[in-house]
C-alpha cells in the first residue's frame, strides 16, 4: 500500500547505500551498531575474547558517525565492556 517513491527511499536505506552521505542511512547504521553494542557485546567478548571483539568493535565504530560513537561511549555497559570499548574506540 506504499507508493514507488517511499518503497524505493526504504530499499535505499536498508540496502545502506550511500552510507556517511546520506543522514537517513547513517542513522539506521547507527542504531543498529548501538543494537549490537547494547545486546551482543558482552556475549560476543567473552566467546571470541579481546583480540577479535577489539577487531569487529574497530569495524564497528568506523562505520558509525561521531555522533553514534559519542553515543556509545555513554551506554549504560557493565563496566569491564566499557572500559573495554573506551579504550578500542579511542586507541589507547
């Protein structure tokens, strides 16, 4: 029941196209790396350990905005993920 033009706006977004130009895909992009932050993280961490979670959160913060990694920073994570997550997105 949705006209060509707002099917296609849809299908531009979750095919992710144009990401870092275009602000609506930027921010479905964000919320999903925030989605993984917030409920995949800390299983992810524990089963693959830090090396590979420090490789995947780099991919993961490079594709968000700085807003969304600003954002992330702020999450309410059990500290040892924060701390950890601080550290990979700032490079210490």
């Amino acid at each position: 029941g949705y006209d060509d033009a707002t099917a296609d706006r849809v299908g531009h977004i979750i095919r992710k196209r144009d990401l870092r130009r275009d602000p609506d895909v930027q921010t479905l992009e964000d919320a999903l790396c925030l989605v993984f932050l917030e409920t995949g993280f800390t299983a992810l961490r524990r089963e693959q350990g830090d090396d590979k979670t420090a490789n995947i959160l780099r991919k993961t913060i490079k594709k968000m905005s700085p807003a969304g990694q600003a954002f992330a920073l702020e999450l309410d994570l059990p500290e040892p993920e924060m701390e950890f997550l601080t550290r990979v997105a700032t490079g210490d």
